[in-house]
C-alpha cells in the first residue's frame, strides 16, 4: 500500500514552522492580568506525506500549535511555511483560498459537527461554501463515505445516529472532501475504545499511503502515536524539550518529560494484569 | 443463590429503539437485565455504539426525546423508575440516584461560577441555611479533591481543566450523598495523571460513604482498578457478566477474550514502523442492520452455525457468572 505515494523527493519539506510563539492574556477587567506563553519559540519540519506527533501532557501547549498551523489562531511571530507559502500573518481573505489544504481533526466529533445536520449536510457543508451545485456535492459525498468505510446509504441519517468511531469517520471523510494537503489531528482517537481507535489509526494509515497526505498528530499517547509517526516532537510547558525519528525517542528518551509519558502510557496493560491476578 | 431482597437497582428486560428522521427504529438496548447490590461497582464495558451510555441514561429516563422505553422494568429499592411521574423523578434524580455526565465541560453552566452551581443541587434537595449551603459546598469541593475550596468556589469552569471540571462535576452528584452513582465514561477524556485521580477519587467514595457505583466505561484499565463486577456489553445486550476477577482471568465470550487480547497486543507498538494497529476485525452491527442471531457472530472467530439463527441464551459456565454463548451450551 505504500507504494502508492511518489517517493521520489523523499524530503521534499512540506510544512516548516520556525520560532512560532503564542501568548494569551488571562485575566484583565476584575483579575491581574497574566500573559501566559501557550507556545513559545516552536521549531518543526514535516515532509510531504510524512507524519510528526506533537506529544505532551495536558496543558503543554500542543493545541495552540496545531491551532495556529490550521490558523485558526494567529500566531504572535515566527513563520508558517506550507508548501514554501508563509502563511503565519495572512488575512482571513488570502487565507479562503489556502483553507482547503489544511483540514482539523478535533478529538470530539461529537462537538465538532453540529447535531442537527444528517451526514450528508455535515459533509457537503465545506462543499456548499465552495459553491458546488448539488449533484457535485452528493457524488463526492459517496465517494467519501466509501474511502471512509461508511456506507453512502446511511447519508441522510442524522449525525446523532451515529456511534463515537463512525462520527469520527464522518468528520474525517468531511475534511476529505477538500483534497486536504495537511491534516491536523488533534487527540483524533483518545478517548475512544481500544477497537474503535485501532480503526481510525488503521484508516488514516491507509489515507495517508493513498493521497500522499501530510500529518501532524497531536496526543497525549505517546505509545499509541510511535507506531505511526516518523518523527516526534515532545513539548512542556509550552516548549519543544526533545526531538527526533520515532524510533530514537521511543529507545533512547532524552528528556525527563519524554520519559515521563513513556511511562504512564505502559501502565494500561500493565494495571489489567494486576487486577486480574490480585483482588 | 437468591439475591433479589438485596438489590438495590435491578434492571429487567430493557428495550429501548430509537427513531429516525425516517421513521425507522434501531433497537439500542435490547433485553438488558443487570442488578447491583448496596455499595457495590459493577461496571458495563464495551466499544463505542454499543448501548452503555444509554443504559445510564434510561435509569434516570434521561434519554433524548426520539428515544423510547420499549419494554423493562428499572427497579431501585423494588419500586420500578419507569412507572414515577417527572415530579417523584425530580426527588430521585440527583438526591438518591445522580449522574456524573461523559461531558463535564458541557455540562457546566459557563456563566455561573462552579460553587453557585454545587449548591444549586444542595438547595434543590437539602433544607439548609445558605450559610450551611456555602460550607456543604466547601466540605464537598475538599471531599473531591480542592484545598483551597474557598478559592475554587468564586471560579468559572473555563478557568479549571479538564480533570478539574471532572471533579467539580463528581462535587455535584455527590452533594446530597446518593444511594447509586452513575459515572458515565468518567475518565475517558483524560490523560494518564488524571484519570488515576479520578479513580481514586471513586473508589474513595465507595469506601467512606458506601455509595453503589454503576461506571460505564471501555477503558480496561478503569475496570481493573474500580470495578468488583463487569457486565460486558456488545451491540446491545449485555453478553458475560462476572467478577472482575474471574472476568480478566477466564474471560468466557469470545468477544470478552478479543478485547482482553486487544488490550494488551495494542501497546506493542514498533515505533515509526507504520503497522497496522491489531483490532477485532469487521465492524459493530448497529440498527437496522442487526444479525438475527448472535450479534457477535459476524466477527466471530470461533462462530458456528447455530450463531447465525438463534439468539445464544445466558448460561452460567461457572458460579456468579453468566455468558450468553453457545460454546458453553444451550
């Protein structure tokens, strides 16, 4: 299944971030106000159709990155490239035409589509904007049900009939239908049953080997995201603290934080033994 | 052995369908029965889609308008639940039996500071002074883990994380000291340190106050720590209970033994290798596309071919424990 992606420019680099940081103000009006550094100083690289997991403890600063990468935040400095373009300070309507590159990936696909829609609404809404008419927008509709492995026929049912791993699926096959380039997955599958997040790995696995697409993965799981990672960047408070292939980071843990995450992600199976053999 | 005096909640034959916008019904629940004794964790596994959400929310008949109670009983202390009208419901839900909601975040009033939204349930139930309230309040934002409930009470929840909201959330199911607990997927949000928090602040419960516990969950690790029994459910219908014990050790259905395998082939992950990551094959069966048989069956390894007809009855393989699987007999 690999083979299917053009490897011949192997490190052809598709998204650069250089010194991205992001302050919020907390506070102001009755409290002191605090600025807190969300990211600060961010370094990374991806090549095309390569994955990086940004991993981290709740609180680490990885959803500010991942939400000033898809510039659903502006980013207070440093530069964005995706595909050589700088898109950091772009405005909103420069950005309308680089948006369908970049798609986002939210871990509640529950919040993120709106309960009133049936499936076809919630995947041909990014259609709608883009103003195709309604037989375009059916005809990708299936089509991106099926590379999701959801059925077509169940389109006009509500979104709310579906379970957490199929809404899952649905927002993923909606971030599809703008032949994305880059797709930011934040906490995609945790929170989801160990079957249930299998099938969305596997899925985005198999999504990846065919459209040549680019990842940044965004977990707390540093286990669960070593498997599909080429490269990770580990951040704390803010920081990127290590970085490195997938295979360095897992084996040979610099940093006190990496280490850390390696070890509470071990304790799951280890906990089910125990209860099994004590109690 | 004849447990039917002790029960606090037993549930018989529950069937509960949703409708579609089309007029079509999916079955969700489909004849669940399960009992829990006084100060007992029982816990309901199984992946997402199969029912566990539903079932805790149809205890409290907190289920969304399309949804329908079809058949069942919902015993608690022997009066059935489904027979109460909305004002005996309104004295139950939150004072006997409360409910820790999957979403803490959404659950909480963004307006309203957390304090203010504790003692909303206090006043609700309990004839105390507001000066009482305020110190109840205190004792129960302490109890859950704040200590420094007085800071705490003036804040709002977007000012608190997400482990944090989880035990405002536990404050307010709490406040009037329940007989039964429901905690619907409690941990499934967060991350490692958190979530040992939250079992411990559980488990604690359990042990001060005597408070049953009904967690809903498929997090295996959950199971282990908190559980004293497990009812595995699949695609509707609970199909093996047990002690967690015997449950982890000999786990009879073959679904039960998938997901134990699965627990720990998962972690053995090959860094940068891009394998595939190990899952039961096919795809949970859901609504109208239901088998007539065993539900299992379609992603069965070891199906045969009474499984496709016939609907397995619930057998007891051994003492305390029942599995609805033809391999074990009929």
């Amino acid at each position: 299944m690999a083979n299917n992606v053009p490897t011949s420019e192997p490190n052809l680099t598709f998204l650069s971030v250089q010194g991205l940081s992001k302050r919020y103000v907390a506070g102001g009006r009755w409290h002191r106000r605090v600025h807190i550094a969300a990211a600060c100083e961010i370094d990374f690289e991806i090549s095309k159709g390569k994955t990086l997991a940004l991993v981290g403890a709740s609180g680490s600063g990885k959803s500010t990155v991942a939400r000033c990468v898809t510039r659903l935040e502006r980013p207070d400095s440093g530069n964005i490239r995706l595909d050589g373009r700088d898109i950091a300070q772009l405005s909103h309507r420069d950005l309308a035409l680089v948006r369908p590159s970049i798609q986002i990936i939210f871990q509640d696909a529950v919040t993120s589509i709106n309960p009133r829609f049936s499936a076809a609404e919630a995947i041909e809404e990014p259609l709608r904007i883009q103003g195709k008419n309604r037989s375009e927008r059916r005809h990708i509709a299936e089509a991106v049900m099926q590379e999701v492995a959801l059925s077509p026929a169940w389109l006009d049912r509500s979104v709310m009939a579906f379970s957490g791993g199929q809404r899952q699926r649905l927002a993923i096959a909606r971030a599809l239908t703008t032949q994305p380039k880059l797709l930011v997955l934040d906490e995609a599958f945790s929170g989801l049953d160990l079957s249930t997040q299998a099938q969305i790995a596997n899925l985005l696995l198999d999504l990846q080997a065919t459209h040549a697409l680019t990842y940044l993965l965004i977990s707390h799981d540093l286990t669960l995201v070593s498997n599909m990672a080429d490269s990770i960047a580990v951040m704390s408070h803010g920081r990127i603290v290590e970085q490195g292939s997938a295979q360095q980071i897992v084996t040979d843990p610099k940093h006190e934080e990496t280490r850390k995450l390696l070890s509470s992600a071990q304790t799951a199976p280890q906990l089910a033994r125990r209860a099994g053999a004590s109690a | 052995m004849d447990r039917s005096t002790d029960n606090l909640l037993r549930i018989q034959g529950l069937d509960v369908t949703y409708s579609q916008p089309n007029g079509e019904r999916l079955s969700a629940l489909d004849k669940v029965s399960v009992d829990l004794r006084p100060a007992e964790v029982l816990g309901i596994l199984g992946e997402s889609g199969c029912g566990k959400s539903t079932l805790a929310n149809a205890i409290l008949r907190l289920l969304p308008p399309h949804a329908q109670i079809e058949n069942g009983q919902i015993l608690f202390q022997d009066r059935d639940l489904l027979q109460f009208s909305r004002p005996d419901l309104r004295q139950i839900r939150g004072r006997v039996i409360s409910i820790v909601p999957q979403e803490p975040a959404l659950s909480l009033n963004p307006v309203m500071t957390v304090g203010t939204q504790i003692a909303e349930v206090v006043r609700a139930h309990l004839p105390l002074t507001s000066k009482q309230r305020r110190e109840r309040v205190s004792d129960l934002l302490w109890e859950v883990g704040f200590d420094q409930p007085a800071k705490i009470y003036n804040v709002y929840p977007h000012q608190l994380s997400g482990g944090q909201r989880q035990r405002i959330v536990i404050a307010q199911a709490i406040a009037c000291e329940p007989a039964l607990l429901i905690a619907d997927e409690p941990t499934s949000k967060l991350d490692g340190p958190l979530r040992s928090e939250i079992m411990d602040l559980l488990s604690g419960l359990r042990q001060k106050h005597g408070t049953a516990i009904l967690v809903i969950s498929h997090d295996l690790t959950l199971m282990a720590e908190l559980a004293d029994r497990i009812a595995v459910m699949y695609a509707g219908r609970i199909i093996e209970i047990g002690a967690r014990r015997e449950m982890f050790l000999r786990p009879f259905h073959p679904y039960t033994q998938a997901l134990l395998q699965l627990e720990q082939s998962s972690r053995a992950t090959v860094p940068g290798t891009k394998r595939r990551f190990p899952q039961i094959e096919g795809e949970l069966s859901s609504g109208a596309a239901l088998p007539a048989g065993c539900r299992f069956e379609p992603r069965c390894p070891d199906r045969m071919s009474t499984c496709v007809a016939q609907c397995p009855p619930e057998v007891a393989p051994e003492p305390a424990r029942s599995v609805s699987c033809f391999k074990y007999g009929e």
